[in-house]
C-alpha cells in the first residue's frame, strides 16, 4: 500500500460526494457567523478548494442567496466578497435547525469507509527490531517479546494480563508506537443530514506529510496510527455515538476514534459495567470486523472495526467473561511480576531517571528483608515510587538526596504491598486467587 494514499482534492460540488443542498446551507451558515466574505475567506473554513467554492457561490447566487460587495481590494487579482441576502439569512436559519455545525465540511459515510479499510492497521507490518526499540525503556521478562510482535502484527485483539504495577499499560502504549505509516481522518462525517465529529486533536496527533506528496482533500487530517486509552470511567453509553441535543450534531466515540491505531481498555474489570457485558458489546465487532452504530432518528449504519484492541486487567482470563467472549480475543498473554533480576534492572534504570547513585548493596539488602523474607509481591511500579517519596523526605530534611537503607524504610511504608498467597514456587494465578 502506499503509505500516503489518500482522498485527492474534489474539483467539484459532485466530486465531494455531498448533496449540494447540504453544502449550500453549511456555506450560508458559514457566512451567517462570518459576515462578509471572499471564496478563498469560505474555503478556509469549509476545507473545500477554491475553485468548489467558487462554484457554490455561483449556485447560491442564482438562488438570490447571496450578493456580491466587490473587491477586497484595489488589486485586480484580488476576491469578490459576498454576504448573505434576507433570503440567505433565512436558508441559514432553516439549516441551524438541523444542525448547529459550523467548520470543515464532512464526507461522506462511503468515502470514510473506503479510507478506513484502505489504511486498515492490518497493511503496515510491526518488525522485530522496530517493537525492540519501541520497548527498549521497559524491562520485558524472558520470552515476551515473542508474543508481542505476532499480537501486533494480528490488529486483531490482546489480552494482558497479571498483578498491577507491572507496565502492562506502558507495553499497549509502545505496541502504539512501534507502527509508523501516516493514516487519515476526516474532520466529520455525515451520515444522511447527521454530522458525525471525527478529528479530535486531543486524540490525534497530526502527522507531516512529504513535500513530494499528492495534494490533500482538506477535509482530511494526515494523523499517526492513534493510540486511544480508556480506563475505569468508560461505561457502555461511552461506546455509542454522543448527540449534542442543542447543537444537533454528534460526536464519535472514543473506540471509533481508535480506527488504524490501538484501542487501549485499561484496569479491565474495574469499569461500572462488567466485563462480561463490555466483551458482549464487542463480540460482533471483534468477530466480523465492523460495528453497528444507532443515530438518535434510529436509522443504524456500519463502519469498520479495524483497531488492535488491548485489554489490560489485574483478573484472570476466565473471571473476565465466558469462553465463547474469550474466544474472540486473540492473544492472551500474562505481564508477571518482577524477578529479583529484572527488579534490580527496573530500580537501576529508576535511579538513573531520577539522578540518584545506583547503589546495588543497599537494595539487594532491601529486596531480602523487604520481599523475599516477608514475601511480598515484587512490582515493577515500586522503584520509581520508593525514589519519588526518597526525594520528597531528603527536601523535608534539607539533606541530599541519596539511596540508603534509612531512606528506604521511611519510602517503603507508603507503599501498597501484597503478600503472596501459598509457597513461592506457586503461579501467579495459584497465589493471588487461591487456585
């Protein structure tokens, strides 16, 4: 695929696959809230060329919708500015009943599909040393990685797994990263008379594109693969299409708005529904591909279901749904805790962060007394944790900041700790629930 293909320019009203009565009465209200304008004024805000505003107005004028006012300037070059007859006020009025949108003008629920499936995530391959690089500032246990890179590869949907503080969500967000290509999404979508709001700059992030490349249809943003991440506040209603009842337009959910990229579900299980009722949702889409969404007049439509989905949960596969729900999820993987190795890495590459002197001694001395002999479960979220509240104690105390074993102890008593249930040797599963 080509890494920039995308929607060429229209160079006419049809070429933009909307009604032109639509486009007309978008204009008007554009000129309603703008006053006087020239085309290029218009095109600046609807993200149509030039020369398809041109065109608009020709028709709006022939309508009596609009009136010229001349020259913006002296210059021969220069644009006829053009404002709103009574009758275009009126036409402006009538379109702000339907909807108060005002901006780019959205495409068509064709085009979009046609975009999303032709820049689906399943077209760019995640490469071993790219996903290596991605996660070269995590500690990864032995074998992971070989379970990482097919996930990724899949854009399908993951399951991770295990006791909290142990980077499963730092793993979805560099699974994110480690995809490259340049992706595009509209500024809306309208499906019949509905506007759909897509672009969501707190989500996206706007990519550049080559100076060698094609022309952009301006209603479309050159974006990153987006990485999206909802956690204990997502609820169903969340996964519907939001209207504005005022200002009569929509706004996508936050898992479309995931598209090409990664939908991260964080703290899986914690959210108000149960994981049974969000994978229930789901299972159409994880299965086939696409999903339903409902506009408020009940008129349903598809769009594509191309994200890798991430779940990240502190329960066990079985406690999060039924087999015939698990089933739709690809790969499950298990995150585990630290082991004295990998902990020792994780604190020294902490200390490096922060400016402390690693001194291996001292927590080596740490790790026995504090884990091993009290058997308490290591985490790779303690280190940094145990240096921010050294900091803070070492300001209190006006002294400098240093790693010893005094400091340790007065940090390790705000820490939340677990101990591990029967012997050590026992797994995870077998520890934390009893198994």
């Amino acid at each position: 695929m080509n890494r920039f293909e995308h929607q060429a320019p229209p160079k006419t009203i049809e070429e933009t696959g909307l009604n032109p009565g639509f486009l007309i009465g978008l204009t008007c209200k554009i000129l309603y809230e703008g006053g006087t304008m020239t085309p290029a004024d218009i095109s600046g805000v609807i993200r149509l060329p030039k020369l398809v505003c041109r065109q608009l107005i020709t028709e709006m004028t022939a309508l009596n919708l609009v009136e010229s006012q001349g020259l913006e300037s002296a210059d021969i070059k220069s644009d006829i500015r053009y404002s709103l007859t009574d009758a275009g006020r009126k036409w402006a009025l009538e379109a702000m009943l339907v909807s108060q949108y005002i901006g780019p003008a959205p495409v068509s629920l064709a085009q979009f599909q046609r975009q999303i499936e032709r820049q689906s995530i399943s077209h760019e391959e995640v490469h071993r040393n790219d996903l290596e690089k991605t996660l070269s500032h995590l500690v990864i246990p032995k074998g992971m990685m070989s379970q990482l890179g097919p996930a990724a590869n899949s854009g399908r949907s993951v399951l991770l797994y295990g006791e909290p503080g142990n980077g499963k969500t730092s793993i979805a967000e560099a699974l994110g990263r480690s995809f490259h290509d340049t992706v595009f999404f509209p500024y809306a979508v309208v499906v019949g008379a509905q506007i759909i709001r897509f672009f969501d700059e707190t989500l996206h992030e706007v990519a550049d594109l080559p100076e060698d490349a094609e022309p952009l249809d301006g209603r479309w943003v050159p974006c990153k693969r987006p990485v999206v991440i909802a956690g204990g506040e997502l609820t169903l209603d969340m996964l519907d299409l939001s209207f504005e009842p005022t200002a009569r337009f929509y706004e996508a959910p936050m898992h479309l708005k995931a598209l090409g990229g990664v939908f991260v579900l964080d703290d899986f299980g914690r959210q108000s529904s149960t994981p049974q009722e969000f994978l229930n949702r789901w299972i159409v889409p994880l299965e086939k591909g696409f999903d339903i969404m409902s506009l408020h007049t009940g008129k349903k439509f598809t769009v594509p279901f191309d994200q890798l989905v991430v779940f990240s949960s502190n329960m066990l596969p079985e406690e999060l749904g039924d087999a015939a729900s698990l089933r739709r999820i690809y790969f499950k993987i298990f995150v585990p805790s630290p082991t004295p190795d990998d902990y020792m890495q994780i604190f020294e590459d902490a200390c490096q962060l922060y400016g402390l002197v690693w001194r291996r001694d001292v927590v080596s001395s740490f790790f026995k007394r504090e884990y091993e002999d009290q058997n308490v479960v290591t985490s790779g979220a303690h280190p940094g944790f145990l240096l921010q509240h050294i900091k803070a104690a070492c300001r209190y105390l006006d002294r400098p900041v240093e790693l010893s074993e005094e400091l340790l102890q007065i940090a390790w008593k705000n820490v939340s700790k677990s101990k591990r249930r029967g012997s050590p040797d026992k797994s995870w599963a077998q520890r934390t629930f009893g198994a």
